[in-house]
C-alpha cells in the first residue's frame, strides 16, 4: 500500500490556455482519518474530465462556480472508495461518486451539490464516472426536465459529438424528435448520422452554422440543447421557433480564453415568441439519480445509446489528458483511470 499521497495542485491561474506551468505535481503525506462529522476520507479510482474545472482555475468572480485556490489540489469530480466515514449513510468501503481533487486519497465533505452519492452495486468505478455518470444524467435531465422534450419536435444539440452531447441528441430520437448534430469535423459528424441515428449534423468548423440550421429546421428550433455558448447559441436564438427552450448547459467555447464572450444579439425574438432559456446544473437532481441510470441503463441494453469513451491511464498524465477537452481531441467521456480497481462492481 503506498504511503504517499500523490498530488496535482493548481500552481498559478491560467492565462488564457492551459498550459503545462499552470499545474505542480506534489508528493505529500496521506491525509489522517480522525475526521470531523460529515466528512468522508476516500482513496480515488478516477476522475472525469469535465470542461468547466477550467472555469475552477479562474480567480474568484460573480459566476457563482467555485475557484480552486492557488496551491490547493485540482477539484475533480471522482469515483472512490471509502476508507474512513464520519458522513451519514456512508461507510468505510462504500463505493461513491462526488466532487474530489487530483489526488491519491482526498477528505470529502459538503451537503448540497457536492455531497457524495453511493455507486450502485453492479455498476463499477468507470461506469459510475462514464456510461452512466454525470454527463448522460446531465444530459438525461437537461433535455427531458429542462427542455421539456416532446415527441415530433425538433432538437438542435451543439458539442454533440462529446460525452454529454451525444447522449441528450441520443435521448431526443429515443423521444421520438427530430435531432440535429452540431460538432467539429466531418469524422464526429460522420459518427453523429452513421452511428448514433441522428438526423443530420453541421460541421461548425467547415460550415455556416446559422444557415445550415435555417435550412435543416424550416420550422425552426423548438428545444437547442447547447454546451458550446457565443456564436453557435447566437445562431440557434435566430432560429427558435415559438415557445422554444434553450437548455443551456456549458458554455465551452469561453472557457479555455482570456477573452471574455460576447453579448448575445437579437433577444427580442425570445420574448416575442415566449421562448424560455434556463441554465441548470446536473447536481439539483441528485436525489433522482437513480431514475437517470435505470433509464439509461434501459437504452443501453436495447442497443439505443452509441456510448464512447476516451479511457486514459495515469496520474502523472492528468493535466495533459484534461486538456484534450479544449483541442476536441476527446473522442467521447474523458476519464483518467488512477487505480487498478477501476473495474470493481461493489
Ligand atoms: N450543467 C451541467 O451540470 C453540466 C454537466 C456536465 C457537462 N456540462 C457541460 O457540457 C459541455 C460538454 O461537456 P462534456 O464533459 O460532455 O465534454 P465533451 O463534449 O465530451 O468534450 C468537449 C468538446 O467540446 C468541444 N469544444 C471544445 N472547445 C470548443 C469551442 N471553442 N467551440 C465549440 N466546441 C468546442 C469539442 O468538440 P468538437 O470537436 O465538436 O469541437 C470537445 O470535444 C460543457 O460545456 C460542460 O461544461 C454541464
């Protein structure tokens, strides 16, 4: 058993780009189990990706997300095992799913949304962070309670060939919608239509967005599912139908920059056509997690969900492995696998 905690501290605020000097690995003691009430100490397995830590490397600001303070582990979230429990509901060998940090062994702690969740028995550590994880829940919430999904309707999802994209496109053609990709590149385009079954895809990168999407939905959008934000959410606003929802979900293209976005244009045709726009956040539905995974774990076994994953392996690797979030080099969930566990089912 190793007796050093390995650790990936966030060294200085990013300006604009990750870049590998914004990270400092660490070797430090492992953290004591004499535990205040409500705290858990757990040994992590692995960690998602997910894009908006980049917004948790920015100074403190009025977004309401949190900020990682400067020589403090990178805030992640985890799948871990427990190994000492001071929480409620939670015991020493549980497995759990909750906001962690880049390192070996991390004390959990915090109600609300960062309070840790039971990984059900049969799932193990990577399906717990990848199939059926936080980005399909995300996306299984966003689309049906958020955007409030009915059958016949059209759904433009951007960032739809990434984790959370493809399942909520996915979740809209098992609900019976017509659903329209929009991605980077033609070969996620290609696994978008040939794959996955959605009825078309734009290619943001090689297309006019705003064109393609008046052409592919004469009758406009009735619910844009959107992860991307600026000139992508711009072009979807211009072509809502009435009483549309956008269900905005991330904002990636202004993460990874020092540029701050742009103002969106054209907001009247929100009120004149009583279109609503609701942000949200996958944590407000944790007490129906459950629910989510059942569900998905429903489509998968009737082949009605194309899953991709980006598995990569080591510690040491983590910084570099995040950042193929911004490059679109992820093909699929990103996971960083740092314990030979991973596979365990309870
Ligand atoms: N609200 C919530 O609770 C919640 C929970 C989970 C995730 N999210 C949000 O969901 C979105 C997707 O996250 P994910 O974890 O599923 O990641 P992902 O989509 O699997 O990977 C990120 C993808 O974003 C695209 N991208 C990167 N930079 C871009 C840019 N400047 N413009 C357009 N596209 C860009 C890339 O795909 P291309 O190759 O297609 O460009 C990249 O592969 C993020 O905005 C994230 O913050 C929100």
């Amino acid at each position: 058993m190793s007796t050093v905690n390995r650790q990936w501290l966030l060294k200085r605020r990013p300006a604009g780009h990750l870049n590998e000097g914004d990270f400092e690995y660490r070797e430090a003691p492992i953290p004591s189990d004499d535990l205040k009430p409500g705290e858990i100490l757990v040994r992590n397995v692995g960690f998602l990706c997910a894009p908006t830590m980049r917004n948790w490397m920015d100074p403190p600001s009025k977004s309401l997300y949190p900020s990682i303070p400067l020589g403090q582990p990178i805030m992640a979230p985890g799948v871990a095992r427990v190994t000492a429990s001071q929480a409620d509901g939670i015991k020493a060998g549980d497995r759990v799913l909750g906001l962690s940090s880049w390192q070996d062994y991390a004390v959990l702690s915090g109600g609300g949304l960062r309070r840790p969740t039971l990984i059900p028995d049969g799932i193990d550590f990577l399906e717990g962070i990848g199939r059926y994880g936080l980005n399909p829940m995300t996306a299984y919430f966003g689309l049906l309670d958020v955007g409030a999904a009915v059958s016949g309707e059209t759904l433009v999802v951007s960032g739809a060939a990434g984790s959370t994209g493809s399942t909520a496109a996915q979740i809209g053609k098992i609900k019976g919608m017509k659903v329209i990709g929009i991605a980077g590149g033609k070969s996620k385009c290609a696994w978008l239509t040939n794959e996955c079954g959605i009825d078309a895809a734009i290619d943001y990168k090689s297309e006019d967005v705003a064109a393609r999407i008046a052409q592919l939905c004469p009758a406009g959008i009735d619910v844009f599912y959107d992860n991307v934000g600026g000139e992508i959410l711009q072009a979807a606003i211009d072509n809502m139908a009435p009483k549309g929802r956008i269900v905005l979900c991330g904002q990636i293209a202004s993460y990874d920059t020092a540029e701050t976005a742009e103002g969106l244009r054209n907001m009247m045709r929100l009120i004149y056509g009583s279109i609503r726009m609701q942000g949200f956040l996958c944590g407000n539905y944790a007490d129906r997690f459950n629910e989510a995974v059942n569900n998905l774990k429903a489509w998968t076994a009737a082949g009605k969900i194309n899953y991709r994953e980006d598995l990569r392996t080591g510690f040491e690797n983590l910084p570099k492995s995040f950042s193929a979030l911004f490059d679109g080099s992820n093909a699929g969930t990103l996971l960083v696998q740092i314990d030979d566990s991973a596979k365990e089912t309870r």
